[in-house]
C-alpha cells in the first residue's frame, strides 16, 4: 500500500471514529414538551384594560348543559348579557381578572394525552362530542375591541400533590398544562353588580312610613291594616299613635335601618319599555298600557280604583333629610335558585312552591323640596354693584342671607338631580330580593314600638 492511500486511510477511519464518538457520547435531551416550560399561554395579551369583554362557561352536571355568563362593554356601559343586560360593575373587576390571566404561565408540562383531559378536568363544556358528563372544566374567554379573542382557556382540577396549581388546556388543544391561576373568575350575579341597592346613609334617614296593607286581587279592594310613620328625634326615634307608656325599640329599629342601609338583590327581571319610560318622569304621571298592566299584576302589583298603584304586600317608604323619598312595593313571592331567581328561565316565574323562597320588589324615587325649606332671601341685592370695603351692615347682612339662599338653590338641585338619577336607575327593573330581606322590612308597629321598660 502506497504512503498516500495508508494515509487516506488511517484518515477516513479517524474521521469515522470521531463522528461515531459523537453520536454515542451522553447528551441531555431536551423533549418537544418541554420546551414552553415557563412561557405565558398569551404572549401577545399584554395590557388588561384592552379587555372588554369576559366570558365563562362552566357545565352543570344535573342539567348536562353548558352555563355562559359573560360581561361585556355595550354602547358606552358594562351590561351581563344573560341578565338581561343589567348594569355591571365590572371595570375594575374584568381588569383585575385579565391582569390575572396575563400573569398565567406553563409552569408544567402534564399530558399530551386526550384520555387524560376527563381526569385532569379540562374537557372544553361546549364539546358536545364528547358523552361524558364528568371531567369538563371552566371555560375562560376574553376579548377586546371588535371580538378579538385576547385569551382562551380551559381551567381544570386542582392537582393533588400541589393544589395551588391547576390543569389548565388551551381549547382545541391535547396538551395539558400545570399553572398557576391565581384569579377570581366569579360567575356569581351578585360579584359584578353594584350591591348597594338604594345607596343611601341610614344616619341621613329622617323619616320611614310603613304601610301595612293587603289587596284583594278579585275586586282591588285595599285592606288598610294600618300605617305607622317614624320620625327621627334627636338621637332616637318616636312613632305616631304612641301611647305615653310605649317608645320605639332602639335595637330593632337599628336593625331595621341597617337593613334599609344595605338592602342587596339576589335577581332582576326588565319591564315592559313603555312603562320604564313612563317611570323616568316623576311618578304620578304614568302612562299605563293593557301590556304594562298584565306586566304588573304577574309580580304582583295592581292599581286602586283611585288609580294608586299597590302592591299586595303593602310598601315601605323612606325619606332623607334632602327630600328624596324611595317607595318600596313589595309583590308575589318567587320560587326556585340559581339562574331562575337572577335571570329568570321559561316557567321559572310561575311556580307556587318549591326551594328559595324570594320576592318581587319594585322601587320609586321622589323627590319633596318641603323637605328642605328655604331660608329668608336679601332684602336687596345692592352690595353686588359695591366693593366690598364699601358695604354697610345691611349690605353684609344681604350677602349673608345671598349665601345661605344660594347653598339652599344647590342643595335642592342636587337632591332633585339625585332623585332623576335614582328614578332613571330603578325604571327599568323588577328587582328580586331574598325571603330574609323581605322578612327584615316588612314590619310592623308590634315590631317596632314596645312598652317602655320601667
């Protein structure tokens, strides 16, 4: 063998030993699963105020039917769609809930498996080609402008070796993930809507009328029972008709107005549109369709003869210091839980027993500028063509009496402002409220006014 082929030679087998080295010498192997470790599932959602709108879709296993709730930014106000478009207070919610979503990583990587996604509780609950009932997790959909689908997710079980984690799946997708979800997702009415129903200060009630009265649904002949009012007295309270030996319970009426104070809803149900236009005007002036009755009397309110409007388990009335008065009519009682008391489904409305016992509610605004009496006016209005250093005592006098007419004109602005804004919130719903706030408001003088303790 020439110098020049044992060379090549020794080359080649060199060479060939040096590939074979490297292809058997140990290596870590990085799998394809593994290599999103760590990355957010929405890498492109970046600032959470460019959500408006979230959606959730959990499934009922009873009904084997998927249940959306979503909020939504419409026509220049947050409104739940499946209620009717109610109002929602969902602006800082929805962003804390989309920084949230932001913040969600694939902190580890768990199956690639679909048999997996029943155990892991991920199967999408809108999947109707899947049979099972079980295993399907809580889809999570936000948006921005134009729908634009900003994060979509499937949140599953919690794991069991590290429940502050979660499965979690991107729709569409086999692969199953372990993150951290560190968000509330509510799909509760009550989360997104403003709990405070009246808004009002229970120290700026003055006065609180109860009418305590039954209506013969048959010949709309009213029942009087009776009609107590209680008028705030100094630090204490005193009713009407009251006998030297009898005062009004301290306890119960704190309770009474804590109730009034905080009164909350557990449900809404829209009125017909001609009668929520005619209830933005001050009441009294109502324009009252055929329709609009039929509305009325299913939740249980009716007109006297006199043309009153009643409701068959008398009203309440409460009246601040400002002179914006809030009647509230108590209607038929309504059966059932979950979306037939919020919402409302087909048929909910009419049953006559059953679970959850609630209550129709329906709520007026007005306001009584008595309320607030004027103060004396100027005798003259001179010192406004005089310097200051040139007024007179009586010029000093007429600018004070200018002053406090003037704070007088505001106040009686804002109260009426107050009272139409009031009005125009409450004039588009039935409200339903829970047997328990019913049964706190619903009182009479027995429960209110006791013997004096001796």
């Amino acid at each position: 063998m020439s110098e020049i082929k044992r060379t090549l030679t020794f080359g080649g087998v060199a060479l060939l030993l040096a590939l074979l080295a490297l292809l058997t010498a140990p290596r870590r192997v990085t799998p394809d699963a593994f290599a999103d470790q760590g990355e957010a599932f929405f890498p492109d959602f970046e600032d959470p105020n460019v959500a408006t709108t979230l959606e959730v879709i959990e499934f009922d296993e009873e009904t084997a039917a998927a249940r959306p709730f979503k909020v939504t930014f419409r026509e220049g106000r947050w409104t739940i769609p499946s209620h009717h478009d109610y109002p929602a207070d969902g602006k800082d919610r929805l962003a804390k809930t989309a920084a949230g979503v932001i913040g969600i990583r694939k902190d580890d990587f768990r199956s690639d498996n679909v048999s997996d996604h029943e155990a892991c509780g991920v199967i999408d609950p809108l999947d109707e080609a899947v049979s099972t009932l079980e295993g399907r997790g809580k889809r999570v959909t936000l948006k921005g402008e134009n729908d634009v689908v900003l994060a979509d997710f499937i949140v599953g079980k919690k794991l069991e070796d590290r429940p502050e984690l979660r499965f979690v799946r991107i729709p569409g997708q086999k692969r199953v993930y372990a993150a951290r979800v560190d968000i509330e997702i509510s799909t509760r009415f009550e989360d997104w809507i403003e709990k405070d129903l009246l808004q009002v200060e229970r120290d700026d009630i003055e006065q609180v009328i109860l009418e305590d009265y039954s209506i013969n649904e048959v010949t709309r002949s009213v029942d009087q029972r009776d009609v107590v009012t209680l008028t705030r007295d100094g630090t204490g309270w005193k009713a009407d008709k009251m006998r030297s030996s009898e005062e009004v319970d301290s306890g119960k009426m704190s309770s009474f107005l804590s109730s009034i104070d905080g009164l909350s809803i557990v449900g809404v149900r829209p009125k017909p549109a001609g009668l929520s236009q005619s209830l933005r005007r001050e009441e009294g002036e109502l324009a009252i369709t055929q329709a609009d009755l039929l509305s009325l009397q299913s939740k249980g309110y009716y007109f006297s003869r006199d043309g009153s409007l009643l409701s068959n388990e008398g009203e309440l009335q409460v009246v601040t210091k400002t002179g914006v008065t809030y009647t509230l009519r108590f209607g038929e009682v309504l059966y059932g839980t979950g979306d037939a008391v919020t919402a409302g489904t087909p048929g909910s409305d009419e049953k006559e027993s059953g679970p959850g016992e609630n209550r129709y509610l329906f709520v007026t605004t007005h306001f009584d500028s008595r309320k607030l009496e004027p103060p004396p006016q100027p005798s003259n209005a001179a010192f406004k063509d005089k310097k200051e250093e040139e007024w007179s005592d009586s010029d000093r006098q007429n600018k004070q009496l200018q002053d406090a007419y003037d704070e007088w004109q505001r106040k009686v602005a804002e109260a009426r402002k107050r009272s139409e804004e009031l009005s125009a919130r409450f004039a588009d719903w039935y409200y339903v409220i829970s047997s328990d706030s019913f049964e706190q408001l619903h009182l009479t003088r027995k429960d209110l006014v006791k013997k004096k303790e001796s």
